[in-house]
C-alpha cells in the first residue's frame, strides 16, 4: 500500500533533497528515519527535487509498505523525534496504489524571499539584495511569464525532459513587513533551476540592467544563455503541491 | 563624543550579549569590528544583557570615540561586511554626550515564540512545546502581572539589582499563524532571567498544572522557588527599547 508524506525542511545543511553520493540529503535522511521507525526498508519518491540549500514549507513524497499503517501519527511523532530539528513530518495519508508523489502533482508554488537589509534572523531563509529595486517593473516583467509556455531561457540545460512546457498561473513580487521582497510563482511544472534564473533575471529588470522588454525577449529566445544568473539557493523554499482528490484513498 | 548603535543578532552561536571569560560573546564581536573599522579601541556598553542564546531584533548600545564620524552610513556599511551574518548594524546615532544606553530607556519589549508543532523554519528562533494550551487562562494569568511590581518570584537569585520592581505595561499571548503563540511583554525594566521565568510558569497554567489564582499566588510570594522552570532561551528575542527624545543629539 501507498502513502503520501508531508514534510518541512530547512535545507541549509543539505545537498538538496535527491541523495548524492557525497553529501547528505533530505532524502536519505527520511529513508533511514522510516526504515528505522516502520522496521522495514523504505524508500521515498518526492514530488521534485529541491537543489542544495533550498528550503520546503511543504514537500511530499511517496513510499510503499507492505502492511498498512495502524496509527500514522505515532508513526510522525517517532519520526520526528527522531529527524534533525531541520527536517520535520507533518502527515502521513493513504493513497491509491498507483498514485505519484511527483507524476500526479498537478500545480507547485514556490516563495523566493529577499531582505533589503542585512537580517540575522532570515540568513537561512532569504537572500538579500544590496541595491534598490524597481518593483513595478518586476511585477511587469513577472505578468510576461503568464503569457509564455516554453521556459527554455530558464532551465537548466542538458537536462532529461521531454518538454520545456510550464503552465505559470501566479508571478507576482509582494513587498512584505521589514525590507522583505517575496516573489510567488506557481506552475503546474517546474523546470530544473527554473525559479531561480527566473528571480536573477527578475533582479536584472528590478536595478535597471534589464527593460521589461528585455525580459521578454530572453523568454522569446528560448536560450538559457540569454537569461541572468541564478538567484541564491537560500531565498528559495518550494511551499506547496497540489493533486487531484482522486489519488487520496478515504 | 557619545553614539547609540542599533543592532539585531540571532544569538545561537553566542554566549550572550555580555563579554564572558569562555565563549564569544555579541559584545565582543561588535567591540572587534568596530575598533578595526573605526581603528581605534572601542567599547560598548548595551541596554542590557540578553543570556545564551536570546536572540535581539533590536539591541542599542551606547560607545565613545573621541572625534565625530564624518559618514555613519558608511561606517554601518563596514560593519557589516565585517560583523558575522547572524549580527546586523542598522544605524549609529549620536548622542547626548551623558546619555546611557542602559540607565536611560524607559521602557523595553520582549517577545517570545512557542510553535506548537515541530517547525524547522524555527529551530533557532521558537521553543517547541508538545502539549496542548489554553491560552485564554494563560492571557488571564498574564494580565496579574500589571497588577503587580515586585516581580522577585520571576527574579534571578542573589543578583545585584536593588530593587526588584517592575512596572509591566503589557503582558499577553497571541495566537499566530501556522502553530505559532507569541508572547508580548514590555515593561520599564526586567530583571534577569525574568521573561523565561514568566513564560515557564504561564507555560504550567496553560497546561493546567496551575490555575490563575496559583500564579496570583506566585508572584505574591516573592520568591523564585515558587515559579516554573524558565523557559528555553531560543524562543526569546528583545524587540525594542525606548528612550526619551532627550538623549539624541540634532
């Protein structure tokens, strides 16, 4: 039987979520803490991947047991006392057996957080910006996304998928409390390192570098080489996934 | 002539505002950094001392030096490059050549966080409590503390305060988002170790282990033994200081 787990974490001290052969990953870390909890060899297939030092408010990943669960949330309170006090479970729920933590997400949203200033509270969770930012702008350029489907100038290249094809539904730059700039995007896909360029170009328009017709023209050119360099890995937390009802079993 | 400055820290890898003979000390940082950007010997004198680990959105620190800063802007900008990611200057303002950075605010701030769920987000800046709460007996008990000001039951012992009283002007819990409780305490002075001291024993009363009129009766006791263990100092952070307008100078 399948279950789909939801989990947090603060990825500043991993090599991202998929395991590596050198380092540590959230991955890894979650097998050994189910493998140990449920007595069993468990492994886990996530909705994405996250890169080294990107956050999740809300990651889901999928495993399989043999026997069913009696009392799932003894199994989270022993998994998180077990796990690092960076990664926490939130859930653990039954779905059908051919459901897929990462084929059946059918949107994403992801948080890039910027601080203006220098913030020892936020020097995890957010990248900061020493120069100042023309948001309107931002916002402008951002809206383009929602009119473009091939992302090509925003991945990472020579990677395996079929289709450069994302459906954006949300860009958008808030200015939030205390010098923070939070940037939401949501997609029903995403493609590898996609956020992240997409922010660096988005800060390029922001100081100037950029025109908002610039910004279009890199979409149009479907070359990474034309897009910015990547925002920081600290800014980025990946804070949703959505699925149809039908892959929830009860 | 005399300058405030204002920083913000997270104080996990500290042993504290205060310099200690083991253990690096925000004070020392800050001491280092400024006489190596202003190249000469500086001292700090702070608004008060945050224990191991209390973190500080807002400390002010009164230093001498002996000829005006021609550009604070660039001096905060030098700091920090040069302060450690988990300290930030925001400003340095010049003085009443008598002003004092602890004997003349009037009024300070603390807040403390408890998340009610394991939050890795969190891990350096809230205390994780497991147990459930109520938190309109604990905003009932929270409220006695106005009514009183020796507040020698919450009190260190054997410090070298001469009194113990404390006009506390606002006292109460807030229930905030994504398993968040907040605690908001400000008063004329604190004495060591009191917020922890307090949230410990509002902490009993919300699980039920004391009632309201118990924490009436603790505080009427004036004696330390009577009050909870003090709470973990990763969920505490000074929020803000007040001085009269009189100390600035221009």
């Amino acid at each position: 039987m399948r279950y789909f787990i939801t989990i947090r974490y603060l990825g500043t001290r991993y090599c991202g979520w998929q395991r590596q052969p050198n380092g540590l990953s959230v991955q890894q870390c979650l097998e050994e803490a189910l493998s140990t909890v449920l007595r069993v060899s468990v492994s886990v297939v996530g909705a994405g991947r996250t890169d080294a030092g990107v956050h999740a408010d809300k990651m889901i990943a999928h495993f399989d047991v043999e026997s069913p669960l009696s009392d799932s949330t003894s199994v989270v309170r022993a998994l998180n006392s077990l796990l690092p006090p960076d990664i926490a479970v939130y859930e653990i729920r039954r779905v059908q057996a051919e459901a897929h933590a990462r084929f059946d997400a059918i949107a994403r949203r992801y948080r890039y957080t910027i601080v203006q200033r220098k913030d020892p509270m936020r020097m995890h969770t957010a990248a900061r910006c020493g120069y100042g930012l023309n948001v309107e702008r931002m916002n402008e350029a951002a809206a383009l996304l929602l009119e473009y489907q091939d992302m090509t100038s925003f991945s990472k290249l020579h990677t395996d998928v079929k289709t450069n094809n994302c459906i954006v539904t949300e860009a958008r730059w808030e200015c939030a409390d205390d010098c923070q700039l939070i940037f939401h995007i949501s997609a029903n896909r995403f493609l590898r390192n996609m956020v992240r360029a997409v922010v660096g170009t988005l800060l390029d328009v922001g100081r100037g570098r950029l025109s908002v017709d610039d910004f279009r023209k890199i979409i149009e050119a479907r070359d990474r080489s034309q897009a910015s360099t990547s925002a920081p890995a600290e800014g980025l937390s990946l804070v949703e996934i959505e699925y149809p009802a039908s892959v929830w079993l009860d």
